[in-house]
C-alpha cells in the first residue's frame, strides 16, 4: 500500500492505493476518472499517515482492495499541505494532461 499527497488543479488530496507505483498508468485512469486529468504525486510515509488519521486511516484501509484500488482519505487541501513537512515528501511525480486533436 501507499499514501501519497496529489497536488491537482484545486489542490492537494490525500490519497491511499493498492497500486505499487505512483507511477502506474492503471492509477492514473483512477484518477481520471474522478476528474483528476493533471498532477504531481508525492509519496508519503504511510505510517505517518495512519498515526496522523488513525481510525479514519483504518476504516478507509480496510476498504481497500488488494490490487488496483485507489482510496481518497483527505480532501481538505490545506489541512493536508500543513500536516505534512516539505521533507516528508518523496520525489515527486508529474502526470501531464493528454491533449486531444480535435
């Protein structure tokens, strides 16, 4: 499992996945799929996250599926960038829009 805060368009949220790379192409159709077509993906610790959630992190943990799941925990964007020091954060990465032809 992973945690990871997603910088979006209207700021960050808080996500946990079952997916084993912030990386992968199957994650970031989840996340289309909700709207989010443009974002950088830190991963963060995920014991961090749960003593900072913690029955909330347990609930949504427990929903989670074991493959190919993707979980919201926080939406609330600045309650999310504040909990979390800039140094908390792995390396980042970048999912570009995909521009269609018309």
């Amino acid at each position: 499992m992973k945690a990871a805060m997603i910088f979006t368009g209207s700021g960050p949220i808080l996500i946990l996945t079952s997916f084993d790379s912030l990386e992968n192409p199957i994650l970031a159709q989840k996340l289309g799929a909700r709207g989010i077509t443009k974002y950088i993906a830190y991963e963060l610790s995920v014991n961090r996250v749960k003593e900072m959630y913690g029955t909330r992190f347990s609930i949504i943990c427990g929903d989670l599926s074991q493959t190919d799941d993707l979980r919201v925990l926080d939406i609330d964007g600045h309650h999310i960038f504040n909990s979390f020091t800039l140094e908390e954060l792995g390396t980042p990465v970048y999912f570009p829009m995909r521009h269609v032809a018309q």
